[in-house]
C-alpha cells in the first residue's frame, strides 16, 4: 500500500516546493469553490501549519542568533549596519509612496462601521515606550509569547557572554542550533498542504463579496505594495549592489512572499526566512539577527496601511491636508510601523495604529476606530499582501547588504 501511494506521489515529491505549493494553492481554490463543506474541514491543515511555525520561530531565533554570536570571531565581518539603513530607507519610502498615492486617488469610506475590539496607542512615545518594555521582558514570557524583541534581546546578551566559554559548550549550542534548523526544513517541506488549508478555509469562510464594497481603498494599498514590491525596492537594492536587482526580487518573492500571503504573520514565516537565506548561501551571522529583527521594524507594508488609510479618513471627513503634514505622517507612519511589533504575528496588527496616526489631524478615536473596522474587513486580502512585502523585504534588504559587502571585499 505504501508502495503504491509513494509510486502514484513521486512525480509531486519530485517538483521543488515552489510548484507544490502553487499546486496546493490550485487545489485550495477549487475546493472552496466546488466543495465548501470539504475545504471548511481541509482548512485544520492550514492551522496546524501556522501552529508549528509560530511554535518553532522563538526557540529557532533564540537559539540561532546566541550560537552565531558566541561563534563569531573577533573581527570578522558583518553586514547589519547596511541592513538597518536599507529597512529604515525602504519604510519611509514606502509611507512616501502611501502619501503620493492618497493624493492622486482621494479615497472616501463609509464611517457607519461597527466598534473593533482592541486599545489603539495614545501616541507615538507610547509605541516606542512599548517596545524599549518590551526589550527587557522575562526572556520565559518572551519564548512563551513570541515578543521577539526580548527574545533577540536577551539572544544577544546570552551570546555575547558565551564567547567565554568552553568550545564545547559553544559547539553543544551550534549543534542544537542545527537540530532546530533540521525540524524547521521539515516543517517548511508542509507548506503545500498548509497553504492548501490556509486557501481553502479563507475562501470558504470570507469570500469576495465583503471586499467590493472597498475595491477603490483596497486597490490603493494594494497598488502601492506593489510598486514598492516591484519598483521602489529593486531600486534600492540596485543603489546598493549596482546589478539587476530583479533575479533577487524575484527570488523573494517566490521563496518568502508566497507563503507570508497566506500566513498573515511575519512571525511565523521567520523559519521559512533563514532556511531562503540559508539557500541563498548569505551570512549566517548576519540573516540570524536581520531576518528576526526585521520581522519586527522592517513594515513597509504597515505603513502603507497607516498612511492610505488616515489619508482616506481624513478625506472623507472633509479635513484639508497639505503636502508638508501628510510628509510628517509618513515619519509618524514609518516610526509607528517599526514600534508596531508589540502586535506582530496577529492578523491586521498594524491596523490598531490608525487612531494614533489619525491623531495628527484632530480626529476622534472614536471616529478613527471606524476607520480600523472597514480595515478589518478588506485585511483578508490588504493583511495578506502587507505581510508578503514585509517578509520578503526582510530577505531581500539582508541579501542585498551581504553581496554588496562581499562584492566591495572581492
């Protein structure tokens, strides 16, 4: 029996996981379309897939960035500062892009949604307060939590400490670093029948109906996420390594872009990230800290949102915005976007920041909560493609400061 099944699934084992997953995608839709009941059911593959990525991602980033740190040599080199400064560039870019975009299609929302569960920030001190809190948090509640700023946090420190100690003790690290880094490839070998489940239960549950009514707002941030995607981002990543930048775009996209779509978390798709930088054959000791730490401040799709959706607010409100403060929204936008990891890994958690945002222009939280709710409708899709641009970027920035730096050293 095992035989025959294995004969009758060699051709599919054989495909690389791209294909697969493409197929899984194929099959979800079908299912949602012809047998709802059957896709409502398929759908516990796509839970249990996200379960086990957000399972493995703290331990994994936990213990991977302490072995890389306690295994790196004194002055050996690493790409982080080129890094940071392409994540800080590319998210005010993209609020930039946000604004233009506002501006050429003023946007107008129905403001008669229901109330959304959830306490927006007071302000932006609030948000940075927020994250330095959570920097320090009990390292137990930040494994059990997934607050990876306190997980990288204290990596960092059990790292730097251990460059101490014994090469056993290091060597014991790195080899349960790999034996993590082995679950995760098994892991990520699922994700055709996950993404099958995400597909089928999403469609199924939501539909498309819902979504009509805000074509014009979705069809704004959606554009803008993909000029970003597909324009903005290869720009920089060609300033910084002076070739085609479309090969790694593209790249990207495929490897890490796919599956974010469909897993709505950054979080999760952080194991999906290092095994592509793995492939791409990229510093170890720089995409162990970069990948987790972008999947935290690195949320150029976040601040597309903020921005489209306060200047939607603010236009249908009647509140005349100049060029000059909608800029200061996209400093606001972009700072808000990097603080917004006390939600990352939930679905539509950049969403809770309009209010803040919508602050700037004198509008009730009351009023900008509404605003949230019509976000929450259309974050089946707007959701899924902020996340697929957040993560991808994340491998996209890192490999780009790798081969640019290899390439000076070359």
């Amino acid at each position: 029996m095992f035989a025959t099944a294995h004969t009758v699934f060699q051709p599919f084992l054989r495909l690389g996981l791209i294909p697969q997953i493409l197929i899984g995608i194929v099959v979800g839709v079908l299912l949602a379309l012809f047998a709802p009941g059957v896709a409502s059911d398929v759908s516990l593959l796509g839970q249990l897939f996200i379960a086990a990525l957000q399972a493995v991602a703290p331990i994994l980033v936990f213990v991977l960035v302490a072995a890389a740190i306690s295994a790196h040599q004194k002055g050996q080199p690493t790409h982080m500062r080129p890094v940071l400064v392409l994540y800080v560039v590319g998210t005010l870019i993209a609020a930039f892009i946000a604004v233009a975009a506002s501006f050429l299609f003023p946007t107008e929302l129905a403001l008669n949604a229901g109330q959304v569960d959830g306490s927006p920030p007071g302000d932006i001190f609030s948000v940075l307060r927020d994250l330095l809190l959570n920097a320090v948090a009990n390292p137990v509640s930040a494994l059990m939590e997934a607050n990876f700023i306190a997980i990288l946090a204290w990596a960092i420190g059990l790292g730097l400490t251990l460059r101490q100690a014994s090469d056993t003790t290091r060597q014991a690290l790195s080899d349960l670093s790999a034996a993590i880094t082995r679950i995760v490839t098994l892991v990520i070998r699922l994700a055709p029948l996950g993404i099958l489940g995400l597909v089928a239960g999403t469609l199924a549950e939501s539909g498309v109906e819902a979504l009509l009514n805000y074509a014009q707002l979705l069809a704004v941030i959606v554009g803008c996420m993909l000029f970003v995607a597909l324009v903005s981002n290869p720009l920089l990543v060609y300033v910084t390594t002076r070739k085609n930048p479309y090969p790694l775009v593209f790249t990207c996209l495929r490897g890490s872009a796919i599956t974010a779509f469909f897993t709505r978390s950054s979080a999760a798709n952080i194991p999906v990230n290092l095994e592509l930088c793995r492939c791409l054959k990229l510093d170890p000791d720089t995409y162990s800290i970069s990948i987790p730490l972008g999947a935290t401040i690195n949320m150029c799709g976040a601040a597309i949102t903020i921005t489209v959706i306060t200047l939607a607010t603010t236009h249908t409100l009647g509140i005349n915005v100049d060029f000059a403060t909608a800029l200061l929204l996209c400093v606001v936008s972009a700072l808000a976007a990097c603080g917004v990891s006390g939600v990352a890994g939930v679905a539509g958690g950049s969403l809770m920041l309009i209010p803040m945002a919508a602050s700037l222009f004198g509008i009730p939280t009351e009023v900008a909560m509404q605003a949230v709710a019509i976000g929450f409708v259309i974050s089946v899709v707007q959701d899924s493609t902020e996340t697929a641009l957040n993560s991808s970027t994340d491998v996209l920035f890192t490999a780009a400061a790798c081969q640019s730096q290899e390439a000076k050293r070359s």
